[in-house]
C-alpha cells in the first residue's frame, strides 16, 4: 500500500471537508433533522406494529360444532387440523368445559344453576403460526362436516392486517421522501466544492488521474457528511426516548405499549446506514455529472 497515496487522500478529505463550512454545517443539519424526522417515523410505525402484532397474536378461532356432530366428524375436525401446516395448535373443548369457563370468567355475576340444560356448543379453539392465516384457516374449518359456525374476530383481524399492509407502504414513501431531500442538499454541497476546484480537476485529469481517483475525496466527504449528521440524529433521538417515552407509557396505560418496541441499537445502526447511504450516493452522482461534463 503506497500511505503517500493514503495520506494525500486522507488530506484532501479532510481541507474539502473544511474548506466550506457554512455548506457542510448546512448538510450536515439536514441530515440530522431528515433522520431525526425517520427515526420518529419508524420507531411509531414499530411501536403501532408491535402492539398490532401482539393483538394479533391473541386472536384465537372458535369453530363451534353442531349440536348433532358425531364423534366421527369431530374426529375427523381434530385429524385435519392436526396435519394444517398454519396452525400452531388447537384444543377441543367440550360444552361442559365451555360452561365452567362461563362460570370461572362471570365469577357469580351470572347464576348458571337456572340453567336446566347446558346452552353451549362444543368447540375447537384453534391458534394460528402466523396471524395472516386466521381468515384462510377460518375459512378451511368452516367448510367441513360437523362445524356449525366459525368466529375470530374478522372486521378486527382484517382492520389489523390492513393497517400492517398501510404502514409498510407509508414506510417506504416517507423513507424515499427522506433519502432524496437529504441527498439533494449534500449534492448541491459537493457540486459547490466539486465547482470550486474545477481547474484542479481539469489538471488532475490531464496527468492522467483516473475518475475514481478524483471521485473518491468527495465521496468520503459526502460518506462523513452523511455519518456526522446521522450519529447526532441518533443522539437526539435517543435523548428523546429516554426523557418522553416512558413517561408516554404512564400516560396511555390502556394502549399496552411496550417499553422497547422497537431494538435501539439496530434502529441506530439503520439510521447510520442510512445517512451513510444519502451521503454517499449523492456524492457520487453529483461528482459524476462534472466529470462527465
């Protein structure tokens, strides 16, 4: 490795860096403040996740039987769904396990010993793997012999699944939003430099310097332009989570959030990819664009 190479490099990262501080404070700001705004957005879309993950995962399918089903059609019920691959397990309970429940859960409010017969259907409790199974599972248990009416939840579930496919749509909409104006300031600030030393450039390449070789200054100019600004989003941002967020979950104790719905250090680590990324490709087109002029 020839370090008279890397340490004229290194060099000329550093004077550019410096050389337009207005510009690179302005970059760098933009950056801060455009991963400040995409960390709030994703850790909200993962804490609205999370808890939507959680509601999903305690939707159960009831599948009641007909009071005339025999024990050969229960049988057969139990077989299919023991071989359904989307179904993480399933309990038969009977009508008279259904009415002690009844009891357990009322607690008294309800007197069961008026009763003169047992009012309730036997039924099949079924969990799915996966929460974007309930309705097919719903549906394929609905359709055999013995079943008399199946009930998860379905407007819930749906209304749950739904707002899951909405989040992930807005996600990429804003991220691409956020990417692209953080990207055009720390173009226009590289073009600004790339503008400045244009006659340098020009004698650069008519001794024979390759375009990679002139390129790859204002790169890492752009690359640290992009890494200051997301680590001191990073930083604000989790000031923010440490100082807001748990007095949030005393506020809103009925939504059921939880404490860390989303993992820190990889959302810091996204965060820092990601500024790296706008720097790093916005250089990199701004540069090529004069080299090509």
């Amino acid at each position: 490795m020839d370090w008279g190479k890397v340490k004229f490099f290194l060099g000329e990262v550093l004077r550019n860096f410096s050389r337009n501080t207005g510009m690179q404070l302005t970059a760098i700001g933009t950056v801060a403040i455009t991963i400040v705004l995409l960390g709030l957005f994703l850790f909200v879309r993962g804490a609205l996740a999370d808890l939507g993950a959680r509601l999903l995962d305690e939707i159960q399918v009831s599948a009641y039987l007909r009071t005339d089903s025999t024990a050969q059609q229960v049988a057969a019920i139990e077989h299919f769904l023991a071989r359904d691959p989307r179904v993480a397990s399933a309990q038969f309970v009977s009508k008279k396990q259904a009415l002690a429940d009844l009891r357990e859960r009322t607690k008294g409010t309800i007197d069961t010993a008026l009763l003169t017969e047992n009012p309730l259907p036997d039924k099949f409790r079924i969990k799915t793997r996966l929460p974007d199974d309930v309705p097919a599972v719903a549906a394929s248990v609905r359709r055999l012999s013995g079943v008399d009416n199946v009930v998860y939840g379905q407007k819930t579930v749906q209304r749950l699944l739904q707002l899951g496919a909405v989040l992930r749509r807005i996600g990429i909409g804003v991220i691409a939003v956020f990417f692209a104006v953080a990207g055009i300031i720390i173009a226009n600030t590289i073009r600004l430099t790339v503008f400045a030393r244009r006659r340098e450039i020009a004698i650069m390449q008519l001794v024979g310097a390759t375009n990679t070789y002139i390129r790859l200054p204002f790169i890492c100019e752009g690359l640290l332009a992009g890494v200051i600004g997301a680590l001191l989003a990073v930083a604000l941002l989790a000031g923010a989570r440490a100082a807001l967020w748990p007095r949030l979950l005393e506020a809103l104790p009925w939504a059921q959030l939880t404490l860390m719905p989303v993992d820190p250090r990889v959302l810091a680590g996204e965060l820092v990819a990601v500024g790296a990324a706008i720097g790093v490709v916005a250089s990199w087109i701004s540069v090529g664009r004069h080299l090509r002029t």
